[in-house]
C-alpha cells in the first residue's frame, strides 16, 4: 500500500499496519530527531481531539459498558487522559534537554566532553484495555510523544463502539505518521503485539501479559506491562477504622471495582472486623442506594466477566463463608449491576483468593499480628497497587520497607496513580516499565552516551599504544586497587 492510500483509509488488518510501519520507519530515519515544536504540535493535537469528541467517546462508553455514568467517563478517561498530555505538553521541553555528564580522568582536564542525548525510539505500539479504554491508550501515548515517536493504538475489542468511533476521529484528525489507531478483535491483537515497534505497551491482564512478552521477543521490541493482581489494603490498629473504611468504598465503587489498582484484599485486625464492615457498607450505601437502573453504577462490562464474577462468589458460598452485600437489599438479579459482595475470611485455595477479581467484589481478611499480614502478602505475586491506613510512622515503614508493589498510597487509595509527575507501573507479576512524567519521557527514548574527544591524544607519550613499553604491564598493575 502506498502512504497515500493508509492515509485515506481506517488501518483494520495486520497487512496495512505492516505497510503503515515501514513508512513510519521511513519517515522516523529521514526526519532524524523530532523537534520541540513538533512534539507539542503533535501533543495539542491529541488534546484537541478529545476535548472536540469527548461528548461522542462518553457515549460510545456508555454504550459498550451498558450504563456507565457521563460523568465517570469524563473524570476517568477524558480528564485523565487530558491531564497526562497537557503535562507533557508543559514539560517536554526540559525533558529534552542534553544531560552532561562527568568525563573520566585525564580526558576531563584535556578538553574531552559528554553527554547522553535522548533520541525517539521510532514507532510505539499501544494496546490499550477496556476497563480505561480512552486513558490506557492517551496517557502512555502522552509520554511516547513527548519523547519525539510515533505511535499505533489498538484499542480493545471488548469495547467495539468507543474503538470504532476512537479509529474515524482519529482518522479525521491526526496524521496517520504521527499517530494511528487499527481496530479489530483477538487475531488483530495477536498480529500487532509481534509486528516490529520500537516499544510496545500492553495494559492488562498478567497471563495475556505473558503472552504479549513473547510475541514481542520475536523482534526484540522492548515491552512496557501495566498489568494488575490482587492489590492489598492493610488497616492498622492506629488507624481511623472509619476514615479507611469510607475511603476503601469509595475506591472499591470506582468503574465498579473494574480498576487495575482497585483493593482487592483488605487485611483488618480481627477485633475490628465488625466496626469495619459497618463503617464500609454505610459508606457503600451512601454512595449507591440502589443498584438496579442507578445511572451511577458502573455495569459490569459484558456477560462473560458477570459470569467469571458470579463464578467466584458460587465458589465462596460453596466453602461455607460469610459474604457481606452492600446495599442489602439489593436484588442479584440487575443485570450487569451487581451490588458489591465482600467474601470473609475465605479459604486460600478459593478461586477469588487467586485470581484478581476486577468487579464488584473484596475479600476481607482479619489478622492479630501485621507481620504476618506482610509475610501472606509477599507469599503471593507483586501486586500493581498497595494501600496503608495508619498513624503509626515505624509501622508504615515497616510495610513499606518489607513489601513489594507497583505503587503506594497511605491513608487513602487509587490516588498515587493520578500523580502525572511520579513514575506508574508494576513490578515483578504486576508489569514493568513505567509511564507518566519525565520517567515515561525516558521509558520511550532511547539515551545515547555521546563523546567527543580531546583536542590532543597524548596516549602514545603515557606509552599506552604499542609496541608496549617493558613498564607497561607493571604501570597497569600499580593502578589495581581497592
């Protein structure tokens, strides 16, 4: 296919991005690197098109989720996404700026300098999820950007009418060199994930995660994973039991418990269960009275993720736990609407201890000693998020100091994900790499250590060159020490 003809057309099969690529490539080497003016050209104009076509991309939302608040989405996706771009916008410029570096001696006293100049990588490759279907493809875009690359963005099928309407705006609006999006179900993703970017992002699961990895490592494309996992909350004896409880229902309602960072676990000691689950489900039943037709009820997204959902609370009922549902009188039977189920003290090997739940639904685990709390949460993988409620300075650092996780925050949730100038990512199970702020500028540049040399080379009067001198070896080795 000629540029001409990608340019004119919506990118919907592996061939055409194959074709799309190789003219990026091509434009990517005879541009060199991309200048200032550029990449905030490039930046306002993804902050132009969501800003013009937020209204239809709500909708769209709304549609494919089958009720999810206006409000919501714009809060979520479009302010969110908004916020990663208009950071870069007003902050590339001091990204891009050479970093100087230390020469070694005596090269630093005869004139010699260096620096690492921080050059686009090429084309990214953004696959986005359905949970966050606008943020999790513009917010790593800001940072690929703002870095100088072009970039490709596969929206997830899971939500075909906000990736259908994200591909025509998108079309209409963007250059299809600096950015393009191409639509399609599973075999378009598994095509995508091994064409040969120069960076890759995948937003979801660990195990489909795993699989992106592979496929990547065919071309050795570098991989940027934001993936999830079982996200603990510890509550401290020193906490305000209430105050953790109101912001945890708060977190847990957000997009219906459908947030890679949403708490899965929460850990509070035993003699505080009750107080807790009171203080929780006022809280719950403040926010949604009711479930069945509450436009503020984020519906579960489709039939198969209801089914996975109701599968693992069939499987707690059926060891004998107690399961809490806020609001109580709530009816199972609203559709894709659920009221939040919390399942308590069930057993390890349940099925909702395993997987990560991503809906409506928590699991409450009491505890007496937070040792133990900490040594059961490192027992499992590393999880994207994890949350603190306490006063107690020594005990926070000691659960900051002995766990692992993607992120942090202390006495509130989901809040250290909005941070556009600190890193966002996981480790380990939990995904690698990082976007937001100068750390995702770096995550998408490729830092290139430049030289330049001396005005005089004095090596063969040090007698370094050959033919070495009878000292030579003797003069090296009085330069090993400790």
């Amino acid at each position: 296919m000629t540029k001409e003809s990608l340019m004119s057309a919506q990118l919907t099969s592996p061939d055409a991005l194959s074709e799309l690529l190789k003219h990026h490539r091509k434009a990517t080497d005879e541009q060199g690197v991309v200048g200032l003016e550029d990449r905030k050209q490039r930046l306002q104009a993804a902050i132009d098109l969501l800003v013009d076509h937020h209204e239809e991309l709500c909708e769209a939302m709304d549609a494919d989720f089958g009720g999810r608040h206006p409000g919501f989405s714009l809060m979520n996706d479009i302010l969110g996404s908004l916020g990663s771009l208009k950071h870069a916008r007003d902050h590339v410029e001091q990204w891009m700026a050479g970093d100087p570096r230390q020469v070694f001696p005596p090269y630093d006293q005869l004139g010699a300098e260096a620096w690492v100049q921080y050059q686009p990588k090429g084309t990214v490759g953004i696959i986005g999820t359905w949970n966050a279907p606008i943020f999790t493809l513009f917010s790593p875009l800001a940072s690929a950007l703002s870095a100088g690359n072009r970039a490709v963005l596969k929206p997830s099928e899971v939500v075909p009418k906000t990736a259908e309407v994200l591909a025509r705006i998108v079309g209409e609006a963007l250059d299809p060199m600096d950015v393009a999006v191409i639509t399609g179900g599973v075999e378009v993703g598994q095509a995508f994930a091994g064409m040969p970017f120069d960076h890759l992002v995948f937003t979801g699961s660990t195990e489909v995660g795993k699989k992106i990895m592979r496929a990547a490592s065919e071309n050795l494309v570098p991989v940027t994973l934001e993936l999830g996992g079982k996200s603990p909350a510890i509550i401290s004896r020193t906490g305000d039991i209430k105050e953790a409880a109101r912001r945890l229902a708060i977190a847990k309602g957000t997009n219906g418990g459908q947030l890679c960072i949403s708490p899965d676990l929460v850990y509070v000691p035993v003699d505080l269960r009750d107080e807790f689950l009171s203080a929780f489900c006022a809280t719950y039943q403040e926010l949604y009275p009711t479930v069945a037709g509450n436009p503020d009820v984020v519906s579960v997204v489709n039939d198969r993720h209801m089914a996975r959902i109701d599968g693992y609370l069939q499987d707690a009922r059926d060891s004998g736990v107690d399961i809490v549902q806020c609001p109580e009188e709530a009816s199972v039977a609203s559709g894709r609407k659920r009221p939040l189920s919390i399942v308590i003290n069930p057993p390890l090997t349940s099925a909702i201890m395993r997987d990560e739940i991503f809906g409506p639904a928590m699991v409450l685990l009491t505890y007496s000693d937070i040792k133990h709390v900490v040594q059961e949460i490192n027992s499992g993988e590393r999880p994207l998020a994890l949350y603190y409620f306490g006063e107690d300075r020594a005990e926070e650092r000691f659960v900051l100091e002995h766990t692992r996780s993607g992120g942090v925050t202390l006495n509130d949730a989901l809040m250290h994900a909005a941070m556009e100038e600190a890193p966002f990512g996981g480790v380990g199970a939990s995904g690698m790499g990082h976007y937001h702020g100068r750390e995702g500028f770096l995550q998408f540049s490729h830092p290139r250590t430049v030289f330049r040399g001396a005005p005089v080379d004095l090596r063969g009067e040090w007698g370094v060159l050959p033919p070495f001198a009878e000292q030579f070896a003797a003069g090296m080795a009085a330069q090993v020490t400790r």
